[in-house]
C-alpha cells in the first residue's frame, strides 16, 4: 500500500499544491513555517479525517478561504483508491472513497493504517492521563471496531451520568434506580475495554522494549507499565465504592477512563529522569511498537510519517533508527527535516529509492 499522489486546496498554509510520490522514501525540506509538516497533516488527514496537530477542524482551512479539500491517491493490494477529505465553513467536513460518502468516519479508521513520528509526540510524556490514554486507544482503534463502538458507547453514557450527578447536586435529591441504569451500562462496557487493553499491552509492552534496546544500543533499560484502578476492582465495585465521592464531585471519579501508562527509564519516571535525547528515543520506541503492532493485526504495511525526528538525537541514535527503517519491514515513509544535507546524508545510506522535496 501506497499514496501515489496528493492534491490540496486551501489547507493550512497550502493554497493549491500537487505532490507525486515515490513508493518508498519521501522527503520534504525547508526552513521552518515553510509547511513540511502541513504536508505531513495533509496525509495524516486521509486517515483519520481529522488533524494530528489541530483539532478544531474550521482552523485548518487557509486564513481568508471559505473551505480546505485533500485528495490523495493510493494503490492498496493492486486497487485504486481514492480518498478525499473537504470541509466548507458553516457545514459538515466530508470524507469520500471512491466517490462514495462515509456516514461515519469511524467505519474509515483502519482503512488506510497510519502511524506518525512527532515532536508533538512529546505530550504523552508531559501531559496527563488522558493524552495516554488517547494514544492506547487509537493504537487499538485502527484495527479493532468492536472497540472502537464500545469506547464511544461508554463515553456517552460516561456523560449521561456526570450529567445526572450535577442535575442531582442542583436540585438537592437522589435516585439510586435512575443512577443505576448508567451503572450497568459503564460496568459493562468498562469491563470489556479493560480486557481489551490489558491484552493489547501484554502483547504491546515486549515489542516497545524490543525497539527501544535497538535504538538506545541496548545501553539503557526501560518500562511501560499500564497502570488502571480495575486491577483490583471489579468496574461495578468501583462505581458503588466512589458514589459519595461522585456525588459531591458531581462527576465520576472511578472506572477505566482513568487509566494511564506509566512510562520509566530503569525505576525512574522518564518525564523526570530522562535526558531530551532519552525521551524522543522513548516515544520514537512507542511509534514504532504501534507500527508493528498494527502490521501485524491488518496485514497491511501502515505508511509512516516522521516529523522532525533527526533533532537532539545523537549520530548513533540517528544511525539506529535509519538502520530500522531500512528494510522489508517498512513500506512508504516520508520524513521532514530542516536541514536538507542532513537528510540526504541519511537517507543516501539507505538502499532505498527515494525523492526530496525542497519547499
């Protein structure tokens, strides 16, 4: 599977560009603000049909326009595809393949597997559960729909019941029967999420400790730990253990959506402890895990973007993460870099054919 060709209209800082690719390596290269990475969103988009770096969709349309358009071109197992992404201010974003219109752009997920390298990526360090949890979760996703229905299903009733807390709160009354609706529900869909992760990461955790010893030299031990309150509780026990919690927090304090990844460099949490260069090489690990891991699960090879990813890693690191990348393993990869003899540098030592892009 491959992007052959993308067209975009108005996106971002892209007025109108057309780019033809090369099956393997793709490079584009250029100052910063030149729209590298607008490029790589552009791809990221087809997948997802949404931004990895903006999620307000209106804000991705060029300053002065009235809508963005992304078409892109793909040979999936020796078929033509054609997917294209549009949205027009003040109406519903649209996602199409083959001229034909998603009435849910979960049923796309999946369908063109994806996964990107980024300094944005450094969120899941520093931010909160949430981010981690997000990251799990779309790993996840792309191959599972069951999963997918069965998290967004959870979500609303999630809201359903914070909203019937509050409504209690300001009306000063209780309903344990009304209550006990949306517990049935959560228990029942957290339990079957749990179950899912907990088998996702006993698969995941080994092959991330495989990636990360081959980029760091093997000098360096590391951990990703999946921390949840449902090893030990049951979600209906949670649930029945946090209600006067709940009730005065007016939201709900327990279940599986405050899971988290513990992510340790030796017995030490890598956010505290971990140099820049032991962090990127981290969460570069974690991209590449989910890589292989979604490989495995579609029998598709995902296309793979790495943004920026050569800065604050030494030679050696640089030289490990080429030497990955470099072989049957890997299908279409484009990458962005600021400094355009570095990548070609790099990528010369690959025996791969490839292309750059000067922007």
């Amino acid at each position: 599977m491959y992007l052959e060709k993308i067209s975009l209209v108005n996106f971002k800082n892209i007025a109108s560009q057309t780019f033809d690719f090369q099956e393997k390596i793709n490079c584009f290269v250029g100052n910063n603000g030149v729209g590298k990475t607008n490029i790589l969103d552009a791809i990221y988009y087809l997948s997802f049909a949404k931004s990895y770096f903006n999620s307000v969709a209106v804000q991705n349309i060029k300053h002065g326009e009235g809508f963005f358009m992304i078409e892109g071109d793909y040979l999936l197992n020796d078929r033509k595809e054609k997917i294209l992404c549009s949205l027009k201010k003040g109406q519903k974003k649209i996602l199409k393949r083959n001229g034909k219109n998603y009435e849910k752009f979960s049923e796309h997920i999946g369908q063109i597997p994806l996964v990107i390298i980024s300094p944005a990526d450094r969120d899941l360090v520093t931010e909160g559960s949430d981010t981690r949890r997000k990251f799990i979760d779309g790993v996840i996703s792309q191959q599972n729909k069951s999963y997918l229905r069965q998290l967004l299903a959870y979500n609303k009733v999630l809201s359903q019941r914070n909203a019937l807390l509050k409504y209690f709160a300001a009306n000063r009354t209780f309903d344990a029967l009304n209550l006990s609706v949306y517990d049935e529900q959560l228990a029942d869909y957290g339990s079957k999420i749990y179950e899912i992760r907990k088998e996702f990461l006993e698969e995941f955790i080994p092959i991330f400790n495989e990636k990360y010893q081959v980029i760091s030299g093997d000098k360096e031990h590391v951990n990703l730990e999946y921390k949840s309150q449902m090893h030990n509780f049951s979600m209906e026990d949670l649930l029945k253990k946090s209600l006067e919690k709940d009730k005065i927090l007016q939201y709900t304090s327990s279940g599986i959506h405050k899971d988290d990844l513990n992510f340790q460099i030796g017995d030490y949490p890598i956010k505290k402890f971990g140099s820049q260069g032991q962090q990127k090489s981290y969460l570069i690990a974690l991209k590449l895990a989910q890589f292989q891991f979604i490989k495995q699960q579609s029998q598709l090879t995902p296309i793979l973007l790495l943004d920026d990813i050569f800065d604050k890693l030494d030679e050696n690191r640089v030289q490990q993460i080429i030497d990955l990348v470099d072989n049957e393993e890997f299908g279409q990869i484009f990458i962005t870099d600021t400094h355009s003899e570095r990548t070609e540098d790099i990528i010369r030592q690959s025996n791969s054919p490839y292309q750059i892009f000067r922007l």
